[in-house]
C-alpha cells in the first residue's frame, strides 16, 4: 500500500447540457508513470466517488470507459448517465476513473492540441499522412521526457492495483464498457488477485483491438435487414454498392461546418460509416445518408462530414497509444487483409492502424499479451445484437477459456446502448 498516504480529495461541479449543476466528491492519487521504472516518476489519477445511499456491505465498484480515451467523470454532464451511475451506486460505492492520460487525470497533452486541416477524404495514403502529421504536432507538445511505452493497456492496468491500494482494498469489482473490457482482460492478466467480480458491457479480448471485416459484412447484413423490416430502406446494400460505385469514379465536394471545402471519396465514406455501424445513435441515419447520395444530393454528407472532421480533430493521443500498443497478432491481421476484399467497408473500420503506431513512436506488447486470457474470476459479459464494434461473436470465441462467464445478448441492442441497460 504504498501510495496509499498519496489519496486526496476535493469537490468539482459539473453541468449538464440541460443546465444542471452538481458538485462530485474526486479522488486523486499517484501512480508510478511507468510501473516497470518507478524512479521515472509519478502522474497523478483522478476519479469520482459516488458514495452508496444505502450500502449493503460489497466493495467499491470500479467503472472502466471505453475509446479508448473517454473521460468517465465527463460522462456525468449527460444526463442519462448521471441518472445510470447514481443507480447503480444504489448500495455501493462507485469510482469512475479517468484513465493515464485522459479527462481529469494528468494528461498526456493540453487539452487542445494541434488540429490538421483540411481533411481530404479521398484517398487512404493522402488520410494517413494526414493523421501522421497531426501526431507529429502532437508530439512537438510533450514534455521532452514523454514516454509512449508508459501509456498502454498493461501500465493503465497496474493502476488499479495502485488505486485499490489507496483505497485499502484487497480486490476490487470491475464495471466495463467497449476499450474498458479489453483494459478488465490486460487487468486480469496482470493483477488477477486484486480483481473481484467482473461486469463487461461489449467483449474486447486481447486480440480483438483490430476488428474483423467479416464481423463488419455481418452487420451490414443485420442492419439491412434492421431497415427492411422496419420499411425504412429495403435495398440497403444495393444502395450502398452503387454509391460506393460512384464515389470510386468521382470523389464529391462539400463544405463542412468549419466554412472549409473538403472532397469526399470511396475510402472516406468508407472511413465515416465504419465508424457508425455499431452505434444506435449514428446508424439511423444510413438510410438518410445514401438514399441522398443515390439521389445527386449532398447536404446529409456535410453534415456527417462535419461531425466526422470535428470527431478526428477531438481524438485524444490515448486513442492511438492504447489500440497502437495492444495491435494484433500476424495470424489476425492476414486475415483481416483477406476479408477486407469482399467488405462493402473495405478496412476502413481499422483505418489508421496498424501503421499510425509508427507516428507516436508506441511499442508493441507483443503476443504474450494478445494470446488468450485463461482466468476462473465470475464475469458476466452482456453485448448487443446489433453491436458492430464489439459483437457477441468476440465473447463466444473466448467462453471456453472462461469457465465462470455468463453471456447474455440483449435483442436490438448496439454499442451505445450497452451501458445503460443493465446495473451492476
């Protein structure tokens, strides 16, 4: 319990969009920034504690976001799940922790960083120099003792041994959603002793960062029949084959929210949708989205260009360190290169890596920490049937290994909705 003397807290007020104010009790304590060489130094880690109104004598429950990069304590100025958290603080303790290098913790970065216009979404090299070079500016703003080995799954991981110790617990029960399950996985791996209970919303395994363009076919598969029967769009993949068709001959112009004309072709189309396919909130409006492209029109591609644009701009650098790190292994990524031929999508969903990790400068963790997670810990996983980032699919493939896990697959569910539907 050695940084135990180390927790402090204070009291933050947060807003929701709708105006309401709420002041939140915060944690904070300190972490060697890489565990593997202490005398590196220390960064300091924050968290909300939300005390139990009624407690019924279990251990603090540990909330894991996903991204990875998302802040969990900023997830409270959204009012769904400021209501959700408070529930399921019901009897217990809840600590939402904001990761190594993200929100409320020490960061890696200030809060803005360098942005990199215009985005050209035509062609994939012309993309990825364009991220690279956003990295590199990134990188002319750390501080010059920056190490992006300190900032992977495995060091985020030893933290919540750190935490508990602060808290003086022997274990400690996990809460996870999307990036947060594959954080729970290096975790159990690492620190299997200071893990209780595990909840996982979605199932990221520990060779499941890059995604499969087969799981990304079946889900077009899903949501095509999602939209049929709804009469919503009955030829969603005939739609999308003549559009992509046409982009692939004539990338289209549009102006984005910024006032910037930036051009549109078969790749970044490709690059936008993958990134709604898994989420309630932004596949709804696919059918929208083609049946104007099908039509010459181009207004619903501005504005998902403008949200997509404004999107990459906010991408935090633990975005690429973390998935950079945990990579995948040879035998995953061939296969990926294989299926990305027969894939509406290509491999877009991917897109940047593997290749960014060369940009940060990241390490590789290697097989060890892809091969499969063996464990005997209770877990239940609940996913979605209409989840594209984190299908069902990923969980079946690792039940054998994990003799103490349920899995549940809730009906009609995406990724965004997993983690309001149940309670811990």
């Amino acid at each position: 319990m050695k940084h135990a003397d180390a927790l402090s807290w204070s009291y933050i007020e947060l807003t929701t969009r709708e105006g309401d104010g709420e002041w939140f009790e915060v944690g904070e304590f300190l972490t060697p920034e890489d565990h593997d060489d202490p005398r590196f130094g220390e960064i300091a880690l924050r968290f909300v504690m939300l005390r139990a109104g009624s407690p019924d004598g279990r251990p603090p429950l540990l909330f894991l976001s996903g991204g990875p990069g998302e802040s969990a304590i900023e997830m409270l100025r959204h009012t769904a799940f400021r209501i959700h958290f408070r529930k399921a603080s019901a009897n217990r303790d809840l600590i939402l922790l904001d990761q190594r290098g993200i929100g409320r913790s020490e960061r890696i970065l200030p809060k803005e960083y360098a942005k990199h216009t215009p985005y050209d979404l035509v062609d994939p090299d012309e993309a990825y120099s364009m991220v690279y070079e956003q990295a590199a500016r990134c990188r002319q703003e750390l501080k010059p003792a920056f190490r992006p080995s300190c900032y992977t799954p495995t060091q985020s991981a030893r933290d919540i041994a750190v935490l508990a110790d602060a808290l003086r617990l022997d274990r400690i029960d996990i809460w996870a959603h999307s990036y947060g399950t594959h954080l729970t996985m290096a975790a159990l791996k690492l620190i299997p002793e200071r893990i209780g209970h595990v909840t996982l919303c979605g199932f990221e395994g520990p060779d499941q960062t890059f995604k499969l363009p087969s799981r990304v076919t079946a889900q077009l598969g899903r949501l095509a029949e999602h939209f049929a029967t709804r009469d919503e769009w009955p030829d969603m993949l005939g739609d999308m084959a003549l559009v992509h068709g046409r982009l692939a001959e004539a990338p289209l112009t549009v102006r984005v929210a910024s006032g910037e004309e930036i051009q549109v072709g078969l790749f970044g189309l490709q690059w936008l949708v993958s990134s709604w396919i898994g989420l309630s909130g932004r596949f709804r409006r696919l059918p929208a989205l083609y049946k104007s492209l099908r039509n010459g029109e181009t207004a619903e591609l501005e504005r998902a260009a403008s949200g997509f644009v404004k999107m990459l701009d906010r991408r935090p650098p633990a975005f690429y360190l973390n998935d950079s790190a945990s990579g995948a292994t040879k035998k995953r990524l061939g296969r990926i290169a294989e299926e990305s031929k027969t894939c509406l999508l290509a491999n877009a969903i991917n897109f940047p890596f593997p290749k960014i990790r060369e940009a940060w400068g990241q390490i590789d963790l290697g097989d060890a920490f892809r091969a499969p997670l063996e464990c005997d810990h209770t877990m239940r996983i609940v996913t979605g049937s209409l989840d594209g980032f984190t299908p069902t699919e990923n969980a079946r493939q690792s039940l054998d290994v994990l003799p103490n896990a349920t899995l549940e697959e809730l009906p009609g569910l995406a990724h965004d909705d997993l983690l309001t539907a149940i309670t811990p």
